[in-house]
C-alpha cells in the first residue's frame, strides 16, 4: 500500500498537479499604478508627476525601504534612499521632479516611465527578488492591483 502511495505521489507531482507552498505577500505591496497622467503627454514637471505608482505597508508596523526598487518591464528603476513607510500608509512615488516627502517620493526623470499600452509594474527587495507585481493593458488610465 506505501508503495502504491508513494508512486501515486511521485506521479501527480511530475504531472505538476501539486500546489507549490503559497509565497508570503509582502508587508508592503504595489496598490495602484496611475500610468497614464491627465491631459497631453507633453513631457512637463506636471504632466510626468501625473504618472504615479501607490505603494501601501499593509501591517501595523513601519517598513525600512532603503534599497528597495521600483522597475518597470524595460528596466527603468527608482532605487528607494533610506526611507521608512509607517503601518498602514501609502506612499507615491512620482515620474517626475519634486520634493521628497513622508508622502510622496520623486523619481526625477524628464521622461515617463509607465507605457500607456501596457506595462508591468515591480517592487523588488534589496536582494533583487520580487515583493509585488502589477500589470495593465491599455484600458484606462489607472490600475488598482
């Protein structure tokens, strides 16, 4: 009877039919992308910081981001100074040009980040592996993820 299990075992595991061990959510996940700002994409400090990504800590307890990421699918990355998310807030993190905050962080670039066609949004730890993702295809101008 073993023997029988444990080939039955061995076969629904080859055939991929076993659940793989869930991964823990992140504490602090990707909540909204808004990839598309309002109005004309006509490159400007305004029009670039309308092109956001919301990040939220979902615990109580307050995150160190220091080292943490945001990419995008080509490779463009915001690389987090030392900056601590308290439990249960957002932060922004702009396309654009302005000043830092508890609230909102700025990437700095005069070009926009986010494909309006389509994209994928990343937040990596420090070591590179993946906290959270979020995809959209060209509907709207936002995404909840």
């Amino acid at each position: 009877m073993k023997r029988i299990l444990a080939t039955a075992a061995a076969a629904v595991m080859a055939l991929g039919l076993m659940a793989a061990p869930a991964e823990a959510a992140s504490a602090v996940q990707i909540y909204r992308v808004y990839f598309d700002s309002p109005g004309k994409d006509n490159r400007s400090n305004k029009s670039l910081n309308g092109e956001w990504v919301q990040l939220f800590n979902r615990t109580k307890k307050t995150r160190q981001l220091k080292g943490m990421k945001l990419r995008d699918r080509t490779g463009y990355t915001y690389t987090f100074g030392s900056f601590k998310l308290k439990g249960r807030k957002s932060v922004y993190v702009h396309t654009g040009r302005g000043k830092n905050t508890a609230k909102h962080r700025y990437w700095g670039r005069k070009a926009y980040v986010w494909n309006n066609t389509g994209d994928t949004a990343y937040l990596l730890y420090r070591n590179g592996k993946k906290a959270d993702s979020c995809s959209w295809t060209g509907k709207g101008s936002s995404k909840y993820c």
